[in-house]
C-alpha cells in the first residue's frame, strides 16, 4: 500500500505539473495576441493626430476626390482649382469687349458754344458681362473708305473701367467745332470707324449728321473717355 500511495503521488504531482505547464503556455499565448493589436494600434494613432499633413492625409483623399476637408490637400487642391475655375469664370466675364461682342450707334447731335457734340456708344450684344476702358478709335471714311481728316484727339480725362452686362451701353464724347464758324475745310463723310478700346478691329456706323472739318483751322476732333450709358 505504501509503495501505491507513492505512486500515485508521483502521479498527481505530474498532473498537477502538466496542468501547470499548461496554463503558463496558455498565458504566454494570450499575452502575444495582445500585444499584437496594442502595437496596431499604437502605430495608427499617430497618424490620425497627424492627418493635416504627410502621407496619412492623402491616402483618404485620394480615396475619396470629393472630400471638403479643409486639411486635405487633394480637397485643398480641389477647392483652389474651383476657385481657380471661378477665378477664370470672373476673368472671362470680366475680360475687355471685343469688337465681335459690339454694336456701335453715333448718338442725336448735342451743339453747344460753336461745337458739335455726338456721343458714340458701344452696346454689348454679347452673352457675357464684359468690360471697356479708356478711350475709343474714330475716323472718318468716305465711301470708298479712304479716311477724311486726321485721327481725332484726346481730351483730358481720367479713364475708368465700365462694366457691360449684356444690353447695357458706353459712350465716349465725338467734338469738333462747327466747320461754318470755324472756317475749316469740310467734307461729308459716308461712315465713322468706330474702334473699342484695346481693339483692332472696327465697327463701322453710317454717317448722317453732315460735314465734317477735314483740314485747316480748328479742323481737330476730339474724343473722350467712356461712361457708362448712352449719353443721350
């Protein structure tokens, strides 16, 4: 009996060990699942604080073009390149009138101390707000289109930016003296050219209001800047 009772123990102690061994592997095994994750984790961390910058930013953004994240360049991108879009919509709306995107009318006679006064108005025919500064082209011709006279002068001014939306008018003033009290040489011409500011090509309106000084005394024409409206 003595010697059974040491056997059995020698056995439990080796269950009892067996056991023992188990669960420390078991614990062991457990701590490296954790460990795993924790380090996952402890990894990702920084890159979410540190999304206003480097590679973790552009990731999302790329995944996702339309993202509005103010700290996302790609959406950053996006936002200065519809800005930019906008910026190029306003330009182009706000460009210079081409002659192309014109009408051009001379207005009713305004005589005044000796002068003759027209005003010439440019009228934007076009789609778009356009814009003209400054001062305007003008000659006479004659039917065959030689011009009659010298190129029209200047007048003091300060030039200034007029807006056209589409409908809406400029004139520029057209004044010479009155050939009759002047004593100049006069002609009649057939049409005026009519050249928006910064243009080269020309609108040409018939002539109806007469002689014109071409040479001689106070034969000059002169014209001024633009305004907004027709100057009627």
């Amino acid at each position: 009996m003595a010697y059974t009772s040491q056997s059995l123990q020698r056995a439990a102690l080796f269950v009892s060990s067996v056991a023992v061994l188990g669960l420390l592997t078991a614990c062991g095994n457990g701590s490296g699942v954790q460990v795993s994750p924790s380090k996952v984790s402890g990894t990702a961390a920084p890159a979410t604080d540190g999304a206003t910058g480097g590679g973790e930013t552009k990731s999302p953004s790329a995944a996702a073009p339309g993202d509005s994240s103010p700290s996302s360049p790609a959406s950053s991108g996006k936002a200065s390149e519809s800005s930019g879009g906008g910026t190029k919509t306003a330009t182009t709306t706000g460009a210079r009138c081409h002659t192309s995107e014109l009408s051009a009318s001379v207005g009713r006679n305004n005589p005044g101390a000796g002068q003759e006064n027209f005003p010439l108005v440019l009228t934007n025919k076009s789609g778009r707000t356009c814009t003209v500064h400054g001062y305007p082209g003008a000659a006479f011709v004659n039917a065959s289109g030689d011009q009659l006279g010298p190129d029209p002068k200047r007048s003091s001014g300060s030039p200034t930016t007029v807006t056209l939306k589409p409908g809406q008018s400029a004139w520029a003033g057209l004044t010479f003296s009155n050939p009759e009290i002047s004593g100049a040489k006069t002609a009649t011409p057939a049409a005026l050219l009519l050249t928006p500011p910064d243009e080269r090509d020309s609108l040409k309106v018939t002539w109806t209001a007469g002689t014109v000084p071409v040479s001689g005394n106070s034969s000059s024409a002169f014209l001024t800047v633009f305004s907004p409206g027709t100057g009627a």
